[in-house]
C-alpha cells in the first residue's frame, strides 16, 4: 500500500450511485410482494411503514 497523490485524489468517485441503485432495487421488490398478495390472495391484510394498513376480503 502507499499514500495517494493529489491527483490521484482528485479522481476517486464516492459510490453514492451503488448506493441508490440497491435502495431502488430493495423498493421494488417491497412493492412487488405487496402487489402479489394483493392479487393473489382472496383475503388478507398487510401493514405499511407509516401506519398504512390495507385488508382485502
């Protein structure tokens, strides 16, 4: 390992992009498995962040 020149500071990229990416990728899989009980159960219920609460008969 060494130190890093200024320059070669100056070039790295943080990861905030990989970071948006997985968040992304993690809240459409959340509304997918909420839109499957949804349409394929006959009844049932399911509970949301922030108190929203849906039933289905």
């Amino acid at each position: 390992m060494r130190e890093l020149t200024i320059e070669e500071i100056k070039t790295l990229k943080g990861g905030e992009l990989t970071v948006a990416a997985v968040l992304a990728v993690m809240v459409a899989a959340v509304v997918a498995v909420i839109i499957y009980r949804l349409f394929m159960s006959s009844s049932g219920s399911t509970t949301l962040p922030g108190g929203f609460k849906f039933e289905w008969e």
